[in-house]
C-alpha cells in the first residue's frame, strides 16, 4: 500500500483474466507497450516469464512482464543476474492516481521475493515516452547511457541495482 492507494503486485491468476482482456490505452500510448490482450497468452506459455497484475484492491489496474534467462541478451548482454520488465502499463481507466508510481515503488521487494537470483531490473523504454522515462526515473532507474534501437526507434536501457543480500 502507497500514498493512500492499497495497490500491490501480485502474480497473474485467472480472476483477473478478463479485466486484463478489456485494458485500453490512448494511441499516444499504446504505440509503446503491448496490451495485456496481446502478451498475456504468450508470458503464460513461457517459463521464464512471469505474468505480473498490478492490483488495486482486488481489481486490476495495470500489469507487466518479468522476464529472465538468455532470451533477454538482445535487450542486455549482462542478463545472468537481470531481469527485464516488459509491457508495463496501467489502464487508461485507473491512470492519474499515482498507480504507476507505487507500482514501481513496490517492484524492488517483488522481484527479491519471487527471483531471488536476480540482482538487476533492467527495462527499455522509448526515447519518445517522456512520461514513462519520468516515471522510472523517479523510480530510482539509472540511466548508464545504454542505447538499443527498437521496432519504434532509439530507446534507453535503464538499470536497477537490486540489495538482496548479494
């Protein structure tokens, strides 16, 4: 809980599937980030991905990806220890209330619980996104000045050094 808000993290179950179903995003922002419509099926298939709903209460207001393993070298070639956050959002329906922010406040202690191997978060964001950088930046990110070009242009790789008892 955050600044009022009882949001949490918590691993994808199938209560939540249909309201992860009907998430939108304005266009300013779904050229970003994929809806949970388009990546859930896929992050529940895989095995080194975990599906991840950012609840409010006991609803959902906004979901990502943690994602580990050698499949993630063509986003960070120091992936041993990392993993990436992918297809973070919040739905349009819930945005303006600080959700994002106590989503990624609550993030650091989520990962050590649920991947204790991992010392790094590490996700990319496009250089356009100025709300989403913003946000991570806030967020305690660092930004090394690792670059990637995605399907949607230049993008940053930031970093987050995990104290999980390495």
């Amino acid at each position: 809980m955050t600044d009022g808000l009882r949001i949490s993290l918590q691993l994808y179950e199938d209560k939540f599937h249909e309201q992860l179903l009907a998430f939108q995003l304005p266009p300013e922002q779904a050229e970003f980030t994929a809806l949970p419509a388009e990546s859930l099926s896929e992050a529940l298939r895989a095995p080194d991905k975990l599906a991840v709903v950012i609840a409010e209460a006991e609803l959902a207001a906004g979901f990502f990806i943690l994602h580990t393993g050698g499949r993630i070298a063509e986003f960070y070639s120091n992936y041993s220890e990392a993993v990436l956050v992918r297809a973070f959002l919040v739905d349009s329906a819930c945005q303006g209330r600080g959700i994002a922010k106590a989503a990624m406040a609550l993030l650091p202690a989520f990962v050590c619980n649920h991947l204790p191997q991992v010392r790094e978060i590490v996700l990319t964001v496009n250089e356009r996104n100025l709300a989403a950088l913003a946000l991570y930046l806030h967020s305690g990110f660092c930004d090394h000045g690792l670059r990637r070009t995605g399907g949607k242009g230049p993008q940053r790789i930031l970093q987050y050094a995990l104290n999980n008892g390495a």
